[in-house]
C-alpha cells in the first residue's frame, strides 16, 4: 500500500500526495469504507490521481460523491473520465455548475478566453445533482457542511467539516483571490460578503482550491475585503465596479464651470 499523506485527519490532498503540483487542489475526505473528492482537475491528470488513490488502498466502488466547488474548467474538465473510473460517486454542484455544463457554456467556465488565445476542451458533463447553501453531505462518519459563497463565480461553493473549510477559490495564502472577471459573472460585493463570512466563522484551517492550506487569519481576510471594496469603486474592474466616484465629481466640476487645476 501507498503510505497516506493526510493534510489533516482523513484528509488527503492529492497534490500533497504525488509530491508534486498536477493542477488544482483535489481533497479525498473520508475513510476506506466510505469517502469523497472535492474537485478534480484537468482531464490528463485524472487517471494518475484516481491510480493514487487506488494504490492508497481506497476501493475504487466507496467513492460517495464527486464535489465541483464551481464551474470552472481547471476544477471539473476530468469529472466525465472520474465518473467513469468510479461509477459509484454521485456528482454533485451548486445549480449554477449544472446549468453552464449542460450548456457547454465556454465562456463562464473559463474554457475560452478569445482575446488571450486560450481554448480548452470541455467535455461533455453531467452533474447528477444540485446542492444548495445549508445542504450537509455525509461520508462514513464525517459531514461537509454546504456554504454558498459566491464572488469569483455565482457557482462557487465551500464546504465545512469541523474547524476546516474546504474554501474553493475565496480566498488563498497569499491574501489573494479568486479572479474577478465580468465575462465569468464575477460579483464584487457578493465575493466580499463570501469573505465576511469566512472572517466570522469559528473555522480555524482554510483549504483553497490552489495553493497551501493554511490558518484562517482574520486580518488576512479584513485586507482582501478592504482591497475588493475599493475595487468596486474602480474603472479599472469595468462592469464589475457598481460605482465610479471620479465621475459624480467630473460633473459638478462641470456644473460649477471649474477649470484645471
């Protein structure tokens, strides 16, 4: 058997686990008898990480459910191959991720971006089922809890179990976050709503969708919510903004008739 390297008590991050980067953060929760993926990643990294978990002596017929945090095609573009490897897992997302997959959708799942010459196969996907904010899961003897946490996508979901959140692409080490883009119906004030959550749970370890887990700070969390509430205010985040103060100023400049200065 392959020796287990859990991040945290029956939590095995399958990066962590290869020694080595593959893509997103994919998380097996649960135990032998029973367990879960949240996410899994690009298409061509699939089959290596579902041969990990084989070899880890997870029986390939326990996996309960398959989890897409959100739409995105770096998180989900190897769940039709992953649903073929482990035939027994419900695959399960917020209504949003159902509603882009089934429509093919490229553009708000990030498969196209024209202007930067990216195109990425999107395979045909079918989530089984829709899960909402306040939905618990549960493997073996372990729940996840569902957060509906939206800002980088309306899709975007977080799952808690105990003092960890499995926390999507909310918020990550570095203080950074998940990227705000108009065209993939990124919400400024939700995602600062998302974070004020996260900052006034009693959750302890956030685990992201890329990068480290690490130890909730909650001034960590008040920068990112300070930085995206001046981002709203901003040209520069285009219909993302809700508001643009220069220009309320511009026009009672241009009422008083004053020059520049």
């Amino acid at each position: 058997m392959l020796p287990r390297r859990e991040l945290f008590p029956n939590v095995i991050e399958m990066n962590y686990q290869a020694r080595r980067r593959l893509g997103c953060c994919v998380y097996l929760v649960g135990d032998t008898k029973e367990w879960l993926l949240v996410d899994i990643g690009y298409a061509d990294t699939t089959d290596e990480i579902i041969e990990l978990i084989r070899q880890m002596d997870f029986p390939l017929a326990n996996c309960k459910y398959l989890i897409a945090t959100h739409a995105d095609v770096d998180h989900i573009q190897g769940f039709k191959r992953a649903k073929e490897l482990l035939p027994n897992a419900e695959s399960v997302g917020h209504e949003e991720c159902l509603t882009l997959l089934a429509a093919g959708d490229r553009v708000r799942t990030y498969a196209e971006v024209s202007a930067q010459g990216i195109s990425i196969d999107l395979p045909a996907i079918k989530i089984d089922r829709a899960i909402a904010d306040g939905d618990v899961l549960t493997v073996g003897d372990f729940t996840l809890e569902t957060w509906h946490t939206p800002g980088h996508t309306h899709s975007q979901l977080a799952f808690r179990m105990g003092n960890l959140l499995f926390s999507g692409d909310n918020i990550y080490r570095d203080g950074c976050v998940g990227h705000i883009d108009a065209h993939h119906g990124s919400d400024i004030p939700a995602f600062i709503d998302s974070l004020k959550r996260i900052q006034a749970s009693d959750i302890e370890w956030l685990l992201p969708s890329h990068g480290p887990s690490f130890r909730k700070e909650k001034g960590l969390l008040q920068k990112a919510i300070d930085r995206l509430d001046r981002y709203q205010h901003m040209a520069d985040f285009g219909t993302c903004a809700i508001d643009w103060p220069l220009l309320d100023e511009w026009e009672a400049e241009i009422i008083k008739g004053t020059l520049p200065k």
